[in-house]
C-alpha cells in the first residue's frame, strides 16, 4: 500500500505542473514536429491497435504517468486481483473473472459449468424439442446490467444464425408484451439471468413470461424455463429443474460476468467452439496486462491517458462510439463498466476522496452519431476525449459500407485533432468563426483485426484491466456498487404505494408525485 496519499505523491505533483504547459500546446503542430507521433504513440496488443496519438501527451509526461503507476503499485494490485485476494475490499471478496478464462487451469467449478454450458447450447442448437414435441426455435434471456449487457453484445456481435433466436429483455412492459404476441411458447425456452433473483425487472418478467407459458403449457411450463443465478433455491421454487440451473458465484462481479454462466445466451447464439474462442481472446489479454512491463502494457498506458484526462486536463466524461454494426451495444456495455466501477467517492482508507473518480461514460454508433452528437463534440465549448472502436477488415460482402464507416471514423478523429482554421474555411469575417473547429481535442482509436470471437475477447478484457487499474490508480474499490443497490431497494419500498398502499414516504417531492399518479394514473 502506497505511504503517502495520491495528491502528494511526487509525479502527481510533477503531472500537475506538466498539465500547464500543455495550455499553450495544440495537437495540430505536435503532429507538424513530429512525423513519427504515430508510430511513436501506437500500441498493439493481442491483435487490436489503440492510437492514442491523437492524445495531449509526450514523452515526458507519459514517463511521468509511468511514475505515477509506479508509486502507487498499480501493476502488484492487478496481481493481487489476478491471485485471487479480496480485492473487493468492502464486500471481502475476490474478483476472479480472470479464472472463468483460464481454461484447463479453472477451477473445476468453472470447468464443471462450461461443460454444462456447452451440452445445454448444443442440445438447443442441434434442435432440441420442447414438451409439444416442437424443436426449440426461441431462447428469452430475461436479465437487466451485468446479466444482460455482455451476453447481449457478445451475441449481437458473433451470432452465426444457427440454433434459436435469441432475444434479450432487460425491462417488462410493451416491448416484452410485443415479442411474446409474435412467439409460440411451444417452442420457446426462457433463461431467467439473476445474481440475486431479486431485481425488480427481472422477476417481474419472469412471471409474465412464467404465465405465457403456463397458458399453453399448463405444469409442463417450467420444463422450458432455465436459470443463471447465485440463488439457486429461489430458482427451484420456480418449478425450474436442478440441469437447468447455472451458477453464479459471489468472486464474480455483474459487470465482469460475461465469462461465467451468465454468457449462456451468448453461446446459444454462437455456439460453444466461438465461446471459447471469446474465452481465449480474453485470456491473451489477461497474459498481456499481468506480464507486460508497463511502458508497453495496453491497458495500463490507457488507464494512465484517462486519469491525466480526467484529473490533470479537467476532462470529466469521455464519448466512446462504434463504428462497426457488431458492436452496436459495446458503449452500453462500457457504460456500466466503468461507471459502476469508477463511480465512487471514498478511497481505500475510508476517506473521501480530493480528486475526480471517473468520467461519466456515454457514446452511440458510428457514423449515426455524426448526425447528432458531433457537431457538439467539434464546435461546443466543452473539451471531451472522445474513443473511436473499428475493424480493420471488413466482413465478407460488407467492404463497401465497411470502407464508408472508416473513411468516417478517421475523419472525425483527424478533424477533432486538428480542427479548422478559419482561413481554411474559405468564408470571410464573422462567418469564418462561426465555420471553424477549434481542434485540439483528444481521441484514442482502437482497431480489431476484425469482428471475431478472439479479438471480441480481448478487448473486453483490456476495457476490465483499463478499469481496474484506473481503480487502483484513484485508490477506490472497482468491484462493489452501493450505490446502485439503495435505488433497487427504495424502488422495491415505494412500489406497493403506486397500487395505492399506504407507504412512508421518504420526501414531499417523492409523496406529491405519488399522489399526482394516483390521482390521474390508475395502474
Ligand atoms: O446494476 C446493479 C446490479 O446489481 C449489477 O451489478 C447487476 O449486474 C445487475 O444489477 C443485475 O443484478 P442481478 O443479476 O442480481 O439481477
């Protein structure tokens, strides 16, 4: 454990003064300096390319980001996480989504559910009936946050069409109503993902999905219902079979669960053989961020670049976009990761913290963004790094709109580094202002090779090392979420008051709406 606090330490100090010389610098002459900042500032790792060029460094203040990690321990914490100790210093416990990648050296628990996983996916795959005798042509994944978001974005992004459709419902409501009215229950099998089992949407769901079911199936229901949970009894009370229930373990965080049984769904949709694959793209990075010295460690060195950005540069949010259909749901994903993670006030003593935690995190997809968002990020009065993440090679058939998206991507990046002078705008006066980008704002780009199972795996496991050594460098717990959990729990208090039962109301805001609802609004 460090002996002096963040904000004293020596490079802390030095980054500090570093930060207002970068006042008087711009992007653009950087690059005229130095033809080489490309190369000199571009890293691979495990297949994806991250150009952070495009950033306010330079050698001298990368060197003191290296100190700063140095002086803090940050790569011994990754090893203390990677070791199984109780990182997750408030809950005492281990975060081990490492080990759920470990393949033959798992623990035999992790090996036991894979094969479980895998004989459950490929029965559904290779046409498995339900109890009218009909194959099985639809899987519900009802799960809401690390239930959902990584299973989802793994199976939008690798899904082969073989099998089952997958659906994913994070929320009841119409949506879910609508996608039952076009599915036979027949030939549907429901997967009920919850750690706990008590998130509201989840259970929620659950019954209304239970009752579709039962409507056509009558007891036979609960034969084509499965569960991913930590609670295993509360899913036995369901009705739901011991073969059909997967575990989840308390050394896996939600955000972090993609790799355990709660991708499930996932390898439905792409079957076990691109699962593992998604296992072993991760695990290469997890060799890459516990064995690589630092000045070349992807995820450490992008850790660095957001805590300059965040704590030196002023910059408290960061956009990230997509440009590669796949990965639609990467900035959804990316948004729990980090926030959930990052977002905490109290450091590792139990004392509030003197500097920024971690940036709000938003984004969307490439190039729609570009019809929305971008005029902000190129002419608003903020200064935000922005993360573009693209493939270099495009899928068979998509080269085309493949070739558009890049030519986009770069585009952007490049004109937000270098902006538009006036002169070059070709207008005169007041209107030469007003069609001017100011540039000098930093991007990082991150490339795949392509859109494939390993390469998918690696950068989802440089995104958890580039958050827990974010984490470690701030001195805050990246593995508990207090906060999310006092919402979940007032929620479930004030949910009997919108049925008209009488509720302690924590606030007047919070009894007025209440009142304004009953008296306009009968559920
Ligand atoms: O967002 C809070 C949270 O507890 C996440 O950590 C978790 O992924 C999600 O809610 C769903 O929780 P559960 O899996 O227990 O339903």
């Amino acid at each position: 454990m460090p002996r002096t606090s963040l904000t004293r330490s020596p490079a802390w100090r030095a980054l500090a003064a570093q930060a207002r010389n970068w006042r008087a610098l711009h992007l653009r002459d950087l690059f005229a300096a130095d033809p080489g900042r490309f190369e000199r500032y571009s890293h691979s790792a495990c297949g994806v390319l991250a150009d952070f060029s495009k950033q306010r460094i330079d050698d001298q203040t990368l060197q003191l980001l290296l100190a700063l990690a140095a002086e803090r321990g940050v790569s011994e914490r990754l090893a203390e996480q990677f070791a199984g100790k109780k990182v997750n210093f408030t809950e005492k416990r281990a975060a081990l989504h490492t080990a759920l990648r470990a393949a033959a050296s798992a623990p035999r628990d992790v090996q036991r559910t894979l094969k479980r996983m895998r004989q459950f996916s490929e029965e559904l795959r290779n046409g498995k009936h339900g109890n009218d005798g009909k194959p099985l042509r639809d899987v519900i994944s009802l799960g809401i946050g690390g239930s959902a978001l990584g299973t989802a974005l793994a199976a939008t992004a690798l899904a082969d069409g073989e099998g089952p459709q997958v659906h994913f419902v994070s929320m009841p409501g119409a949506p879910l109503k609508r996608l039952l009215a076009g599915l036979d229950p027949a030939s549907t099998l429901v997967i009920i993902q919850s750690k706990s089992f008590t998130t509201q949407e989840t259970l929620h769901s659950a019954g209304i999905v239970r009752q579709w079911l039962t409507q056509a199936l009558g007891d036979q229901a609960a034969a084509q219902l499965a569960a991913v949970t930590a609670v295993p009894e509360a899913a036995r009370a369901m009705g739901i079979s011991d073969e059909s229930i997967f575990p989840m373990w308390d050394w896996v965080g939600g955000r972090y669960s993609l790799w355990s049984a709660v991708g499930l769904p996932a390898m439905v949709a792409i079957g076990p053989s691109r699962f593992d694959e998604l296992l072993a793209g991760a695990a290469a990075m997890d060799a890459h961020a516990a064995g690589s010295a630092a000045s070349g460690n992807l995820p450490l060195l992008l850790a660095l670049i957001d805590v300059w950005n965040l704590n030196f540069l002023g910059a408290s949010s960061r956009a990230v976009f997509a440009y590669e259909p796949g990965l639609d749901l990467l900035p959804d994903w990316l948004q729990q990761l980090e926030m959930e993670s990052l977002g905490k006030r109290i450091d590792r003593r139990g004392k509030a913290l003197r500097y920024l935690s971690g940036p709000s995190l938003w984004g969307g997809r490439g190039t729609e963004a570009q019809h929305a968002c971008f005029q902000w990020l190129h002419q608003g009065t903020h200064d935000m790094p922005v993360e573009f993440v693209a493939c270099a090679a495009a899928a068979a058939g998509d080269e085309g709109s493949h070739a558009m998206r890049l030519a986009n991507c770069f585009a952007q990046s490049s004109l937000l580094m270098r902006g538009v002078h006036p002169e070059e705008t070709g207008a005169a006066g007041a209107l030469a202002a007003h069609q001017s980008l100011p540039g000098n704002r930093p991007s990082t780009t991150l490339l795949l090779p392509r859109l494939d199972a390993a390469s998918l795996g690696a950068l989802l496991a440089l995104y958890e090392h580039r958050t827990a050594l974010t984490a470690a460098l701030l001195d805050i717990n990246a593995f508990d979420q207090y906060g999310v959990e006092h919402g979940k729990r007032l929620a479930g208090s004030l949910l009997p008051a919108l049925s008209g039962e009488p509720v302690t109301m924590p606030d007047a805001s919070t009894a007025g709406l209440i009142t304004h609802v009953g008296k306009n609004f009968k559920p």
